[in-house]
C-alpha cells in the first residue's frame, strides 16, 4: 500500500518550469545598429558623454517617454533613472553583465521607462536568451549622436540631487578626464590624462581586418599622427579594435585633425590591399597582437 501511494504520488507530480536559458555571448553586440561604433566608446572609453535614442512605439509604457538619454555614468552606478521632470537616462557603464552588452542596456531602458518618476532603477534582473536587445527596442530611424561633457552636470538640469547621489556628481566631475570629439573621423576622442594625451579611435571593420590593416601601416613606417606622435598599440573591445596614440602633450586636439585624417586615407588604402601580409608586416601583426588587451 505504501509503495503504491508513492508510485501514484510521483505520476501526479507536476513539471517543473523549464529554466530560462541564459542570453548567449555576443562579441560584436552593437552591430546593425547606426553609429556602432560611438556605442563601443560610449561603453568603453569616454568618461562624460550622452546621445538620444528613439524607443519602439510597443515598448513605451502608458505617460512615458519616447526618447531615452543614453549615458556614460549615472550617480551610484545607477543602470538607469526616471527623473521628475519625465527624463529617462541609462548608464552604458553600469548594470548587468550578461555577455550580451545590447540585451543588457536594453533591459536598462525598458526599466528606466517603466519606474516611477524622480526614482533611479537601482538593479535590473538578469536577462535571458529570450529578452529583447537594443536593436529590437531602439526604432528604426533612432539615431545616436554623442554629446561630449566635461563634467557630470548633465545628471542634474534643474532636478535636485541628494545625499549620497550629490556626492556622486562631486566625485565624478572631479575626476573626469578632460575629452575632446575629433572631426576627421568618425568616434576619434583625443584626451588628456595627467601630463601626456592621446588619441583613440574605434575602427569599425572586424577587427582581424583592422589589425592587418594596421600591420600594414607599422611596417611602412606611417601608422604615426606626425612628428612627436606614436601608436602605442590598440585594444579589443565588442568584436572592434581601437588604436590609441601618444602625442605631444604641448599641442591640443584640434592641432592633429589634419593628421588623422591622412592617416585615415593611408588606413583605408590599407584594408583594400587584398596580397597576403609580408614577413615585415607579420612581425608587425605579432607585435600588436602581443600588445593588445581585450575589455569585456
């Protein structure tokens, strides 16, 4: 009698609830959407920066906002906040991490629309191979212009801060890093830290491609922005490479447009070289390549 109770009990039992599978890795998680490349800087090397993006009509909850401020940093590392003047912002430098950077600033911006407003969405829960991503909640025509800041202000416009999220805006805006947008290529940032400056730019070709087209150039002597200027290396980040130089710390960003933009035409020339590398250009791959770090 008891054996058959408990044969009976384990036939009535109900199915647990399949797991959620979770979100797959992504390495180039900002590809199909416009300016892919600004989204790596805007996750990944600019430190006060901000861009507009439109949200599908389907995922705007009821006395939302259309438009999301995407930024750098929020205070506390918030991942995203509803202000009381109905703004939403999300911080790119924040949040989750799934392996899948777009699913998890997308889950930022759906929570950020759907919290109350003049309340910071402190957590987000995690997402799963089933949630959507950006390239499925972002509109089509939204574009992505980027806003570079000095300083963290742009947190505030008009709206209070208290407490321990004042004390976040005091803490960053004293250790921004002074960042300039360069015009003669697109996501080019020139910056200052400490005494030396910089150069950095995201390339947007796959960055097996960059990296030969960047061989290319070492071996020839012309990888360089001009006299006093060096390329120190590049890192991996997103599925894309960016190249970072040393400059003269004398001279300001506008002093090397001209420059960038010759080494913009060499670089192209370089990608279009279809023969295979030379045992000069395979000594200069293997130097980058030993030199490169990849941020995940």
């Amino acid at each position: 009698m008891g054996k058959a109770s408990r044969r009976q009990r384990g036939t009535d039992r109900t199915p647990r609830a399949a797991r959620p599978k979770p979100a797959p890795f992504e390495p180039r998680p900002f590809a199909g959407l416009p300016n892919e490349t600004d989204w790596v800087a805007m996750r990944e090397i600019l430190p006060a920066a901000t861009a507009v993006v439109t949200v599908r009509p389907e995922h705007v909850p009821d006395g939302a906002p259309s438009t999301v401020t995407v930024a750098t940093v929020l205070p506390l590392a918030w991942p995203a906040l509803h202000r009381t003047d109905g703004t939403v912002l999300v911080g790119t430098q924040s949040g989750n991490s799934s392996g899948d950077a777009s699913r998890d600033l997308a889950a930022q911006v759906l929570a950020g629309l759907a919290a109350e407003q003049g309340h910071p969405v402190v957590t987000t829960e995690q997402v799963t191979a089933d949630s959507p991503r950006l390239q499925d909640v972002l509109a089509e025509d939204s574009g992505f212009d980027v806003t570079v800041h000095e300083g963290f202000d742009f947190w505030v416009e008009g709206q209070d801060l208290e407490g321990d999220a004042q004390a976040s805006l005091e803490r960053a805006n004293e250790s921004v890093v002074p960042t300039v947008a360069m015009s003669a290529l697109p996501s080019a940032y020139w910056v200052r830290i400490g005494e030396r400056a910089h150069v950095r730019l995201v390339l947007p070709e796959d960055e097996d491609a960059a990296t030969d087209a960047l061989a290319r150039l070492h071996a020839a002597g012309t990888d360089g922005l001009g006299e006093g200027t060096r390329l120190l290396g590049a890192f991996r980040t997103c599925g894309l490479l960016v190249p970072v130089w040393d400059l003269d710390p004398e001279l300001e960003a506008a002093d090397h447009e001209d420059e960038l933009g010759a080494w913009g035409e060499r670089y192209r020339a370089a990608l279009a070289v279809d023969a295979p590398l030379t045992a000069d250009e395979r000594r200069a791959r293997s130097g980058l390549l030993s030199r490169q770090v990849t941020l995940r």
